[in-house]
C-alpha cells in the first residue's frame, strides 16, 4: 500500500467532487444467473460461499479502481486484494476474516477453509492491513431483493451482499448488492463489475 496523488489519477475529478461528500457510497443491485455455480458446488462438495468469494476477487482483480481507495483527503493503492468475510464463532457471535485473493482457486479454498476455521475456534478476527480488502455479507437465511449497507468512514472499502438465491425452473438467481465509494469508482465501473462477475460465475472450472 503507499499513498499516490489521487490528481495525477483518473479518479481526480470524481476525488474533488465526491470526497467532501456526506455520504458518497452507491449501491448498484443486479440479479444473478448461479446455475452453473451451484452444480459445481455440489459435485465438488465446495462451500457456494467460497465460490462466489473468488468469482468476485477474479472479477475485481481485473480492474484498476478496486486497487484505489480513497480515506479522508487522502487516496491510497494497492497491490494486491482480499476478500472478506464474516465468520460465525463458537460463542454465537459474529468476527471478521479477511482472505487474500489467489487465481488459484485451488489455494484460495484451502486458505478459505483454514482461515474461517481459525476464526470461528478462536473468535478473534483476521485482517490484512496490506491487501486492499472487498467486504462481503451473506445473509442467506431468508431471501433478499437489496441490500443497502451503513455508511462509515471506518469503512470505505467496496461491500458485496446477498441473501438466499432462489430456485427456479430453469436456473438458480440470486440477487447481489454492491456498494462502492463514489471516489473509488463511477456507475459504469460498477456496472462492469457486475458484468464481469456474471461472467467469472458463468466460466469458472474445476
């Protein structure tokens, strides 16, 4: 992570006229095709969560905002990401965990598994202050059309969430929020993303 100039970037307009702003986060909400995503789920025995964790590091990895954030009047790079997670403990509360992103999928489960694992046993969370980190929240215990998340300055990193995906005749959807800094990146960048996360789900092999 180091500091960089956010006016020698492309972000520079976007920095003058959203960083000052109160509440400058955007929620962009796009219905998922998961069919291909859950049959893989069942015949690998692999956790569905896992899965869409490292379709959406492998959609964001492509992209050059997520490697920015903005933090106060300040704008910061990265080179590299991790996905967070949140984590149920074996005390009925809840902790955070953040899993570095690896094109490897492979790799990225094991370290999925055991980091989770780790989490939930010790209760204390994980995190990786050198990644920059995209949040994620699953709340699949009932099915939700959006998610609209706070809005703090202790977390102005991208947030993508969804509850429980819905079984239809032909396909599998499942709705997803996602929330962005406006610094960070405009409605088309999200929109992309989205695009580009369909298609991680649609290809992935295993």
């Amino acid at each position: 992570m180091k500091e960089i100039n956010p006016k020698e970037t492309k972000r520079a307009f976007a920095f003058e006229m959203w960083m000052s702003s109160p509440m400058p986060m955007v929620t962009l909400t796009k219905t998922f095709d998961i069919s291909h995503i859950i049959k893989i789920s069942k015949k690998r025995n692999l956790k569905l969560n896992m899965l869409l964790c490292w379709c959406i590091g492998k959609a964001a990895s492509q992209m050059e905002e997520f490697y920015l954030l903005p933090v106060k009047d300040k704008m910061f790079q990265y080179n590299e990401l991790a996905i967070n997670v949140i984590v149920n403990n074996i005390k009925g509360g809840i902790n955070s965990c953040d899993i570095s992103y690896n094109k490897d999928i492979n790799q990225f489960n094991k370290d999925y598994i055991s980091l989770t694992k780790q989490v939930a046993n010790s209760c204390e969370s994980i995190f990786n202050e050198d990644a920059m980190i995209v949040g994620t929240s699953a709340m699949v215990t009932t099915e939700l059309d959006s998610i609209v998340n706070q809005y703090t300055d202790k977390f102005l990193n991208p947030m993508v969430m969804w509850g429980k995906y819905r079984k239809g005749w032909l396909k599998t959807t499942l709705p997803i929020s996602f929330q962005f800094h406006h610094v960070q990146m405009d409605g088309g960048d999200a929109a992309r993303f989205l695009e580009l996360l369909q298609k991680e789900i649609n290809d992935i092999k295993l």
